[in-house]
C-alpha cells in the first residue's frame, strides 16, 4: 500500500465534488490484485488506520481523478489545426490522406506512442478513441495502451464507401476483422473494443448491418460514431438513408443504439433523436474545441438534459484544437453559456469536471471503474500543482471557494498544471 498527502478532489454519489484541503488518498491492492483507491478523505480523520503505511508528502498540490476523454482519433494527432471550411472538406483534404498512412504498423506504432504520451502529459488516463479502417492501427494502439497498463478503449474504424483508396475498406472483410479485433482484444487486461462506423454516410447499410449483428452478439462492447455534427452531413445523411426518421434514426434501424454507444458531436438532434438516445441508453460525447473549430455549431446542454440524455467531455482531436481536458472545459462552459443566455445559467466548475471525469465514465458504462477516487476505483489520478504559473498562482491564491479554486485551473490551466500522471496506482 501507499498513501498520498495532498488537496484530494473526487466525486459523490450526487454528482458533486468533494473537497479535502488537507486529504489522503490510499492506493492498494483488492481482492483480484488490482491497484485501487483504498481509502480516500481527510487526513487527520483516515491517517491513523494505515500505520507503516509510507506517505508521500504532496502538500500543495491537489490530487483528482485522471481525465477521461469520451471520443478522439488518435491517428489524427497530426491532423490537428488543419484549416478547411468544414467537416466534409476537412475530411477529405487532410483527414483521409494522413488515415492511409496506418496500414504500415511501424508508423502506427510511433503515433500511437506519441498520441499516449501526450495524453499522460495532458492528465489524461482513459480515451475511447477511433483508430483508421487499417486493423494494424488498432493491434499498435492496443499494445502501446497495455504495456502503460491503461483502461483503454479503440476499434477498427468501418467506412467502405464515400471514402477513398487507401482508407475504404470492403464490407464482409471488414466485419470479419472486427470480429477478429474483439476476440483479440477486448477484455485483455484493461482494454476494450468498440465497434467503430466511421458515421452513417461511409458505411453501406450492409456494413451497418453486420455492425447492428455484432453489437447484438458482443453487449459488452462499445459502439462508437459520429452523428449530427455539421448541416451539410445531416443533409447527405438524409439524402443517403430517406426512410430513416433522422440522421440518428440510421443507427437505431441497425441496432447501433444502446448502452456503451458514444455518438459524437449531437448538435443538430430533434427532442424525438434526444428521447431515444436517452431511451436506449445511447450518449453523446460533447466536442466543444472541435466544433468551434470546424464551425459545427453548439451542443444544446439544456435539451439533453431535459430529455435526460447521458453524456460527457471529449478532445475530438484532430477536429479539436487541444489534447488539453482544461481547455476542453473552457470551451464546454463557453459553448453552455450560449445555449443558457435566456435563464442566465450555466455550467458550473464542479459540472465540467465531472463531465470529464466521472460523469464521462458513467456515460461509458465505467461508473465504479475509473473517473472518480472514492474506495474501489481503480487508482488512476493526477497530481495537479495549482501555483504552476505566475498567474495561477496568484489567482488560486485568492480563491475563496471549491468553485473559484476549479475555475481557475478551468480557465487558466493546461499541461503545465499537470505534474504527475498515475495509472494504477503507479
Ligand atoms: N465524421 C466522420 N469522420 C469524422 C472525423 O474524423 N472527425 C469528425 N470530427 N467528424 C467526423
Ligand atoms: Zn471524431
């Protein structure tokens, strides 16, 4: 066992934060040998039930739960701040050209060890992230991912039409190597699979078919996609699949709508898509760096929740701007202030993290497993150092409260907050 002395931020059952100036955070083995939180709170109260245990002294800093980023592409980690004047061109332009490069796994292997590092920098300790068409892609992110010891969730991305050489795959091909991909990998030490149509447009109804086939035979295995991001994609959707209801309705005619699915992006749902998302235990994986930058629009937080959708944060890198869950935060409480300017709300400090964190594992299915640091949650966490700048430091200084000590960090925060990134327990 081991214990650290720190501020201890995690999360209650309530969804609010919990805050311990002066906390303890013990790290031990369970009964399967994981490394889990053993106990989590006050230091004065806990610090005499761990005799022999050793302390490390973190005073100063304040430890919290590791990021948990709900949708990003981690082959598109050159991708990002490339200018297009929407998604479709995006995709085509720069997205695809770079996708064609994963078929060679030495070249998958080197971003994928460079996309997790940046992602351990950034406090970022569990991602469910697209890879390309290529299964070589998935195999390198896969075994990059287990030999950090990570909970970490990928799939082979399905796109075989609309899409060009080099990224298209071939519909019955396709579904055999997902399938391959499961049996290889979900479930092995902390990794999982997704099931990954690319969006409706690039998948023929017969790839969403066997899609549809397979979530129904694996239930444990996430869905992931994108729906409803951009007008000119909702259009094209449409026009594609005319007797569906809605761009979402696609999925829900191929049983692609269920727990464990993670739609990115939602922006342009009806209350009708909201209801059934929430309905069928669907959620969305709210970009909001990404659909600033490629002009998608702004996720509507009031009318998730009142149609009680589940969801959380996510980078979306390459579309988004930043690997950065603080600048990811800032641009979610931006983008919640313009949907809430007639009730003069919004998201609250204490809310944007936990959509990235615990909230974000709750809407994966990991509620219990990872994104919060209450006794039996598996001990990935970060030590973040509130004086890491100049300015931080004098403005965290002056907080008064939990809110304006997560503000701050919220606002002015980014990779130089991050001093340590722990991944079981370390
Ligand atoms: N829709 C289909 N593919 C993509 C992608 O790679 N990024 C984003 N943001 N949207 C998509
Ligand atoms: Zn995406």
């Amino acid at each position: 066992m081991k214990a650290y002395r720190a501020a201890l931020l995690r999360f209650a059952d309530d969804d609010t934060p919990v805050y311990d100036a002066d906390g303890l955070l013990v790290v031990g083995p369970d009964a399967q040998g994981r490394r889990v939180v053993r106990a989590a709170g006050d230091h004065a109260t806990l610090i005499g039930n761990y005799p022999g245990v050793a302390v490390e002294d973190l005073r100063g800093k304040l430890i919290a739960p590791g990021f948990v980023d709900m949708h990003v592409h981690y082959p598109q980690t050159d991708v990002i701040g490339a200018p297009a004047a929407g998604l479709l061109p995006w995709l085509e332009n720069y997205t695809f050209p770079h996708e064609s490069r994963f078929y060679e796994p030495a070249h998958a292997r080197e971003v994928a060890d460079f996309f997790l590092d940046e992602l351990a920098r950034q406090g970022v300790t569990t991602a469910l992230t697209f890879a390309t068409s290529h299964p070589a892609s998935v195999d390198a992110v896969f075994e990059a991912a287990r030999s950090r010891g990570l909970r970490f969730i990928t799939g082979k991305v399905l796109q075989d039409r609309h899409s060009p050489d080099g990224v298209r795959d071939e519909t019955e091909q396709s579904l055999i190597d997902t399938e391959a991909l499961i049996q290889r990998w979900h479930g092995v030490d902390r990794l999982g699979y997704a099931i990954t149509p690319r969006f409706a447009p690039t998948s023929t109804p017969a790839q969403l078919r066997g899609a549809g086939v397979l979530a129904t035979k694996y239930p444990d295995v996430w869905i992931q996609s994108h729906v409803a991001e951009n007008r000119d994609e909702v259009r094209w959707a449409a026009e594609l699949f005319p007797d569906a209801r809605s761009y979402l309705g696609v999925y829900g005619d191929f049983g692609l709508l269920r727990e464990r699915a993670v739609y990115a992006h939602c922006l342009h749902l009806d209350t009708t898509d909201r209801e059934l998302m929430a309905s069928t235990g669907t959620v969305a994986a709210v970009s909001p760096t990404s659909n600033l930058f490629l002009g998608s629009g702004f996720f509507d937080y009031m009318a998730a929740d009142a149609a009680g959708m589940r969801y959380g944060l996510a980078s979306d890198v390459g579309g988004g701007t930043s690997f950065s869950p603080f600048h990811t935060m800032l641009a979610a409480y931006c983008v919640g202030r313009e949907g809430q300017t007639k009730t003069g709300l919004s998201l609250t400090p204490g809310q944007l993290w936990w959509q990235h964190t615990a909230g974000a594992a709750r809407a994966l299915g990991l509620e219990g497993v990872v994104g919060n640091l209450q006794p039996g949650h598996e001990a990935d966490f970060v030590v973040l150092d509130p004086q890491a700048t100049p300015l931080l430091a004098r403005k965290t200084s002056q907080a008064n409260s939990l809110d304006e000590l997560l503000f701050a960090l919220i606002v002015l925060g980014d990779d130089r907050v991050v001093e340590r990134t722990v991944v079981a327990g370390g």
